[in-house]
C-alpha cells in the first residue's frame, strides 16, 4: 500500500475526461464540428448542461470555439486532436515512459472501397481558398492513392493568389493551372467523404449518391482578412496550418475505408 501523501497526482487530462459527458462531447467532435444545438441533439442532454462542459474543455484546452459566417449568432465547436494526442502522451508517460502514442497508419497506397480509390470531396462557397487548399494537401499527403475533388457553391473566376502562393511557399504544391469549380458540376458523383469548410457552405450542399460520410470543419475564409492580398497572407497561412492539421488526422479515417 502506497503511504498517504505519495500517490501520484491524477493528470488533468484524465480528470477532465473521465466525466461521462465530457467524454461523449469530445467523441462526437472527435467526428466533425458542431453547433451547441447539434451538440444536444447528439448527446441527448440539456443544452445548459452541454453549454457548461464545452466551457470546461474549453479552459482546458482540448475544444476551441469560432463565431459562425453563415450565422454570427452560432459558434462551432473544434475539437483540438494534436492537443489531445499530446495529453494522452503525457498520461501514458505519467504511468510509464514506454507508454507512448503509436503513429497513425498511413493511407494504403492504392486502398481502395467498393469499386474504386476512395474519394473525397472537399466544399467552400467561392472554391478558391480553403477548399482547394485542402484538395491540393489531402493529394500531397496520399501519393494520389485517393481521389480528391474540390467544388464551391458559388466558385470564383479564379483561385485566390495566396492560396497558390502559401502552397507554393509552405508545401512546395504548384496549384497554378486549377479552376474553381462549381457544385452542379459534380451532381451524381459518387464520394465516400463529403466534407464542407465553410459555414455557409455546410447549409447549402446537396446531397450526393449513396450517403457519403458528412463531415463539416468550420474554418474562417481568410480572404476576409484584409483588403489586400500582402495584408491577408499571414491568414493564409494560418488556414494552410490549419487544414494540414485536419488532413493529417483525416489520413487515418481514410485507411481505414480503403480495405
């Protein structure tokens, strides 16, 4: 027996997500980002008691919160899986230091679902920032062993400079021949992922054969930055990291379609 005033102090990770709660909320944004009200339906709990944990893992730093562009009313909610990642790290190492966190599976190359490689379809309004940025770094990182497709709502004449140039400049990615390209455009494909980038593109996107998986990451159009395109390019920036982390744990989610 361990003498009273040795026992080792419970990581705040662990106290954080022992509550039942706690624990369902992060799952399910473990999936996709949500809304307060999407977040009760899910959990089946009153809103004031979903409203009080956000908060909790909120201040603890595994969930942060961005104001909605469709509707600045609402707030979606992110779950920060590199921060989570880091904790469980850390649990593991407070009990032993060979308990370390095993690297994520990379994509098979060549894996392939139902009939062919697995396709993802990335959304924004204007396809011209966010969504290509995220096309152009999901085929960077699978070797083209998934087919990857971006389309906007309401596409651009052309892409943003700064996605071309943050590309270019943080990945070595040349995107300097892509077109946007409209929804309507894609009507009976077939995607096993669909995954909207945009808040007001996620109200807007239609439905595609065969029930794709629906996944929405809320991130700001960082061409709202600034009226200029020098001024907006640390926003630029700051969604390539942004998305390169979302990809990264996406990759996993995708091997295990490809087999």
């Amino acid at each position: 027996m361990v003498p009273s005033g040795q026992l080792a102090t419970q990581p705040a990770f662990v106290r954080l997500v022992a509550h039942p709660l706690r624990w369902e909320l992060l799952t399910t944004l473990a999936d996709s980002d949500y809304r307060v009200r999407e977040l009760v339906t899910r959990v089946g709990q009153p809103q004031n008691l979903v409203s009080y944990h956000l908060r909790l893992l909120r201040r603890g730093g595994l969930v942060t919160a961005t104001r909605s562009s469709f509707d600045g009313r609402d707030s979606y909610y992110h779950l920060d899986l590199d921060r989570c990642a880091d904790a469980l790290a850390e649990t593991g190492a407070a009990i032993h230091p060979a308990l370390r966190r095993d690297p994520a599976p990379p994509i098979a190359p060549g894996g392939r679902h139902r009939s062919g490689r697995v396709a993802v379809l990335f959304v924004c309004t204007g396809n011209s920032a966010r969504s290509p940025m995220a096309e152009a770094l999901l085929r960077h990182h699978t070797a083209g062993s998934v087919t990857v497709t971006s389309a906007g709502s309401r596409p651009r004449p052309h892409l943003h400079r700064n996605t071309v140039r943050v590309l270019a400049d943080q990945f070595g990615i040349d995107i300097t021949g892509q077109q946007p390209r409209h929804l309507d455009t894609l009507a009976g494909r077939r995607f096993d992922h669909v995954i909207t980038l945009c808040d007001k593109a996620r109200e807007t996107c239609p439905a595609f054969p065969d029930h794709p998986r629906r996944v929405h990451w809320s991130i700001p159009d960082p061409a709202t930055a600034s009226d200029t395109d020098q001024a907006s390019y640390a926003a630029f920036q700051q969604t390539a990291a942004d998305t390169e982390t979302r990809i990264r744990h996406l990759l996993p989610v995708l091997s295990s379609t490809s087999h």
